[in-house]
C-alpha cells in the first residue's frame, strides 16, 4: 500500500479514533483506500434565478429566489500527515422537542492539500433528508484516495421531524443536484476534474434525487405529487417546462443507497424505464423507511432500460449509507438510528459498501473492466459462495476463480448479501 496510507492507518493504530473511510481489518479487497493520500477543499454555487420549493408548497405558486449550496469535495492530494488531517462538524434534528444534536466525525483528508494531479473522474454525492455532507464523508475520502474527485452537496432541508415539508424536499433535491452538476459541467473545479466521467450518488431522499436528475420524473399522482401545488406539478411534473431544469446529460453511472421513492411514496410512476445510465442500488431487506422489495428493489426493477446492480444487505434496515455513530449521537436512541444498524455492524457495513461502489465505479468512469470480476458474482446468495479447494490461511482472499467465494471477500466473511444484476431489455421489434 502507498506510503502515505500506511502512515495514516499506522496513525489512527496509536489510539485515535479510525475514520470509517478506513475499513476494518476483514474488509473485502477494493474497500482499502488506494495510492493516494485526500485532500479536502470547499466550494459553494448559487443559482440566481432557482426555484424556492419550501415557499412555493407553503404559497401554492412557483416562487423564485437565489439559491446557494455548499460542496464539500474530496480530491486526490500530495503527502500526507496526522497532524493535518480534518475533523467534520455537523448536526442533526434530535427528537422533538431536544434542540439539534452536533457532532464531530474524525477523518484523514487535509485541508486544501496539494492535489496529486488532475483531470479525475468526479462523483456527485447527495445526502440524505435532513442529513449532512459529513455523514457521507466514509466515502467521499475513500475515493479521493482511488482518484476520484468526490463533491458532496448540503441541500439546506427543511428539520425531517417536519414531514409536512417533504413534498418540497422531493421538488428540490433533483433540482439542486442537477444544478451542481451544470456547473461542475461548466468548469467548477477547473483542470483537477474531468466532467465528462461524472457518476451520481445519493442515499435515501438522495437517491431519489439522482434518480430524478438522471432522467426519472415525478409523477403528479403519486402520494408527494398530491401535496404540491397543481401549478409546480404541471410545471415539474412529467411533460413539463421546468423537467429540463431537473435533468443532466452525460452521466456515466448512478448509485443509490436506500433510495426513497417506491411504494407506497410513488415519485415515479414509470418514467424509471427510460433511464439508460448504468445503476447500483444498494438496500437494506429490512428498511422500515423506505421499504425494499416494493422500494429500492421496485426502482431497480423498474430502471428496465439500464444495466443494473442490486446490493442487498439481508436483515439491515435504512441507516446504510451514513458512516458510524459519532460519539456524541450514542446517548440517546434518536440520535443513535440516524448511523446505526439495529443487526449490523455499521463497519462491515461501510466496507461491503465501498467495495462494490469502487468495483462499480471503476469500471463505469475508467473503463476497467477487471472490475467485472468483482460484480460477475457466482451466486446471487452469499452465504451459498462458501469456500473449496484446498485449507487455506485464516485470512485468504478469494481470488474468484478457484473457489465460489465472491471475488475479494476474506474467507468465512460473506455471508449476509446478495447481488442481483440485470441487463437492458431488449428493444421491441417495429410493430410489437
């Protein structure tokens, strides 16, 4: 592993808290962070002339106001040292009536660090309602560190202890996100990035806002398009005006973890079967907030028009794509739910997580076909992989090809999952 790594990880062995970008000892292969060490800078955009989503619902018209929005972005960068590296601070809605519940999250990105080159392939990453890019930040390191440029978007949403509000949320999000995405499109981040490899990520209320930027519409009818104003919807809504302001071209792969917005939400009606950008959706069989097989596992059935992936981690429930509790969130339950798993290990977690994100993205943005290996899985169920051939060391890493053990995992260690691929339908002949 890179010098500058290895130093961190050595680091962190002394005693202070390991950031969830770095996995766990056990991890599978592509979640160990790559050559370089991450930088971390930050930007904002604001939009002139944007559509105030959270006014409009409240005064049943279409209202209009500057909008800025805050990016955090991760980078590949030069060197590396402990005494540099970041600490994010962040806060989250308690339960009513507790004030807001702040954080700190430790991790090994340096500010406005050297970056290593230029010309990356870029992630966009969305949070999740009422979340913060921080929360994300497992991520967004991890890959700086493989060579990507990783730029995280804080929506400003409305506190979700407010669920009145949320039909506004489901209006902003895709707007904010292409909104980001134009301007990264347009030279943001300068020679450090290359917009033409550009991939969307969002969990939860993110997934469904990238699903919505990438091409999916919301559908009037469904239960959130009920709650906003007739005028937004014929506006916003399928055939509409405003949809191009929701829309991105050139977007090279997507990945929502926990997406929101299948039954009994129904953003989309059936405009997912005309997204042809490659998807991995990951999801928890569990969720009990945005549900899975009538939820992520309908969008990702639905997206019939893409080549798609479906992580799904058996018995885990929503909190999968935010990074560990922070100790300030361990005292009381409401606080603790918004990053735990009631079943799983929110490490394991993380680490699954980056490893088919990487092998996805890879492949995607680089055109790395080895990465193939990793997702062509021999069993669609984990636990059916075992392990044959010969006693091995404790340790051992499937290579993929002389035992059925997915590729990457570490012996006796993948259990738990299962991986669902689908390809494009096939085109109807003229006339079907």
């Amino acid at each position: 592993m890179h010098k500058p790594i290895l130093l961190a990880f050595a680091a962190f062995a002394l005693g202070a808290a390991a950031p969830a970008s770095i996995p766990e000892v056990g991890a599978p292969e592509l979640a160990r962070p790559g050559p370089a060490a991450a930088g971390v800078t930050h930007r904002s955009v604001t939009e002139p002339d944007a559509l105030d989503a959270l006014d409009s619902l409240a005064a049943g018209r279409e209202i209009r106001a500057p909008r800025k929005l805050a990016l955090t972005v991760w980078y590949p960068a030069r060197g590396s040292s402990r005494a540099q590296t970041v600490v994010y601070r962040a806060s989250l809605p308690s339960e009513p009536p507790a004030p807001p519940a702040a954080f700190t999250i430790p991790g090994f990105a340096r500010r406005e660090a050297p970056a290593a080159g230029g010309h990356y392939p870029v992630v966009v990453i969305s949070h999740g309602y009422s979340n913060d890019p921080a929360m994300l930040s497992w991520l967004g390191e991890n890959l700086a560190t493989k060579g990507y440029v990783a730029v995280a978007i804080a929506h400003r949403d409305p506190p979700i202890t407010d669920r009145s509000k949320a039909p506004a949320v489901v209006l902003q999000r895709p707007l904010d996100v292409a909104a980001v995405v134009r301007r990264i499109q347009g030279g943001l981040l300068g020679p450090l990035a290359d917009p033409s490899r550009m991939a969307l990520v969002g969990y939860s209320m993110g997934g469904m806002g990238v699903l919505a930027a990438a091409g999916g519409t919301i559908d009037g009818s469904g239960p959130p398009g009920q709650f906003i104003p007739p005028a937004l919807i014929a506006r916003y809504g399928s055939g509409g005006a405003g949809v191009a302001d929701m829309h991105v071209t050139g977007i090279k792969a997507m990945v929502a973890l926990a997406p929101f917005g299948g039954a009994p939400y129904q953003v989309f009606g059936s405009s997912l079967s005309a997204l042809h950008t490659p998807l991995l959706v990951l999801a928890g069989s569990a969720d009990r907030t945005v549900g899975y097989e009538a939820g992520p596992a309908a969008l990702f059935a639905s997206a019939t028009s893409a080549d798609r992936y479906l992580l799904t981690f058996e018995n885990a429930g929503h909190s999968i794509g935010t990074g560990p509790a922070p100790a300030e969130m361990r005292g009381r339950l409401w606080d603790f739910d918004w990053f735990e798993d009631p079943i799983w290990r929110k490490a394991r977690l993380n680490a699954i997580s980056l490893h088919f994100i990487t092998a996805f993205l890879d492949l995607q943005l680089k055109g790395d076909a080895s990465r193939l290996a990793y997702l062509a899985v021999p069993s669609e169920n984990s636990d059916k992989a075992g392990w044959t051939g010969p006693e091995a060391p404790h340790d051992a890493v499937s290579d993929g090809g002389s035992n059925p053990t997915w590729r990457g995992f570490v012996r006796n260690h993948q259990d738990g999952l299962t991986l669902r691929h689908l390809g494009p339908r096939p085109a109807s002949a003229p006339g079907q």
